[in-house]
C-alpha cells in the first residue's frame, strides 16, 4: 500500500519512510503542544473557539456572514450568533456591503483590533525568550532552518 492514502502506515520494508512517518507524527504531536502553550500566552478570555476564528478571518479584513459561514464550514443562523456575541462584546461591528445592501460586512473593531496586536506580542515575546532561554545559539540557526522547510510544506 502507498503513503497516498492517510490511513496507510509506511510499507514496512522502507525505513525511510518509517523515518518519515515517524516524524510527521512527532511534529504534528509537537505543533500541538506549541498552539496550546501559545494559546495561554494569548489571554483570549472567555472567547469561545469559534469566536477566536471569527476574529482570526476577520483580521484579514471585513466578510459578510455568509462568507464567515462559508470558510468555517457552518451554517449561517450558527455563525450569525456568534458574530452577534462578539459585537455585543465590542470586537466587531457591521456596516451596510456597499456590494449588497441587504447585506451586512462585518469587521473588527479598533479595540479588537488592538488587542490583537497586543495579543500577538505576548505570544512572540513568551517565544523569543522561550528560544534565548533553551536553546544555544546553535539551535536556534537550526529552528530558523527548520521554519523555512515547513513553510516550503505549506506553501504550494
């Protein structure tokens, strides 16, 4: 069986590709555990899950809620509480799609906005001085190397 499939397991007779296989499940176990320590960084509150999504594509600019339900793979009357819930925070608000007037573009707010930058700051100061604490100089050449082969996986 080939590795085309993603429930197959690397043929047994290459252990290269049980090298492979091996390590792409450390890194994905690894990638986790950084989100979640990154994620206590980031003091998002009582945000829920799928609010935190909606602020994260809202962040690449103003969407209707259609289009939200759409990228989240949800239904619209779903993802319409949840961007209510977050304007009654204060993190986003609406305005008439110059495109549609029926329709509302909802954006993220300057607060919002703001707390974000702060947020990711925390987050990138808990990691800078994670790397400067743990890792020799050495190392961390070696982790920024690591960063450019996983953005050549994720990069078409």
């Amino acid at each position: 069986m080939g590795m085309s499939d993603p429930l197959n397991m690397p043929d047994a007779g290459d252990p290269d590709a049980s090298a492979v296989m091996s390590t792409a499940v450390e890194l994905r176990v690894v990638l986790g555990q950084l989100r979640r320590k990154l994620r206590e960084q980031a003091n998002v509150g009582d945000l829920t899950p799928s609010q935190i999504a909606v602020l994260r594509r809202l962040d690449g600019g103003p969407a209707t809620v259609t289009a939200l339900a759409k990228a989240e793979g949800v239904r619209s009357q779903s993802l319409g509480a949840t961007v209510a819930a977050l304007e009654a925070a204060g993190l986003v608000a609406g305005n008439p799609d110059p495109a549609d007037g029926r329709q509302t573009l909802w954006d993220l707010t300057p607060a919002c906005r703001e707390w974000l930058r702060v947020s990711r700051a925390a987050r990138e100061d808990w990691l800078f001085r994670a790397m400067n604490a743990r890792l020799s100089a050495a190392e961390r050449a070696e982790l920024g190397r690591a960063v450019d082969l996983l953005k050549r996986l994720v990069n078409d």
